[in-house]
C-alpha cells in the first residue's frame, strides 16, 4: 500500500513517473485527479469540511507530514476546503514520493 512507503531522496537526476506508471499508482488512491499546469503533471485533490478553521488544522497535519517526509505540496486553503497540489520540482513532473504523501494524506485524521 502506497501510505505504508516512505519517500526516497529524489534530485533533479530522478526519473519521473510515465503516463502509464502515473495511471497504474493513481488507480491506487481516492479522489485524486491528475491535472497539468503549464505542461507539468501534478496530483491534486480537494477536501472539503465544515468551516475554515477544520481545513486549517488539517492543513497543519499536511504541512507536519510534509516536513517529516521530506516533500512539500501546494496547500491553498479556503473556508470550508483544502486543496493539495503535489509533484516534484526538481523533475517537472511527477515521482512515486508524490503518490506516496498524497495516500499518506488521505490517512490524516479530519
């Protein structure tokens, strides 16, 4: 299972993922869409709660999981939603430590 891995160091040497890899991991996780911005594959998703100071805690979880892992996503927080944006810069695109923190995300208490 994809929560139970831990990111690997990854430089601007990493390979990125291919389409078909990218599918085959995305399968694996729920709700999350792939989107591309200015031709770079991110994942993304967004979770929804009650008011702005739930997604703001939860925002807090992502941004401790994000140190401990070594990886940092795009959070936009909004009253009543957090969005997560995760991919690699180092490679404009799209790693396995991407899908590792999305799962891992997914397992955040809300």
């Amino acid at each position: 299972m994809l929560d139970e891995l831990r990111c690997e160091a990854c430089d601007s040497n990493a390979t990125a993922l291919t389409q078909d890899q990218q599918q085959t991991l995305l399968s694996e996780l729920d709700g999350w869409a792939l989107v591309h911005r200015d031709g770079v594959p991110q994942l993304e998703k967004v979770y929804r709660f009650n008011n702005f100071k739930q997604a703001w805690a939860f925002s807090d979880q992502v941004a401790n999981l994000a140190e401990a892992m070594h990886h940092h996503p795009k959070i936009t927080v909004e009253w009543g939603k957090t969005t997560l944006t995760w991919w690699t810069h180092a490679i404009h695109g799209l790693h396995n430590n991407d899908f590792i923190c999305a799962a891992r995300c997914d397992k955040l208490p809300r």
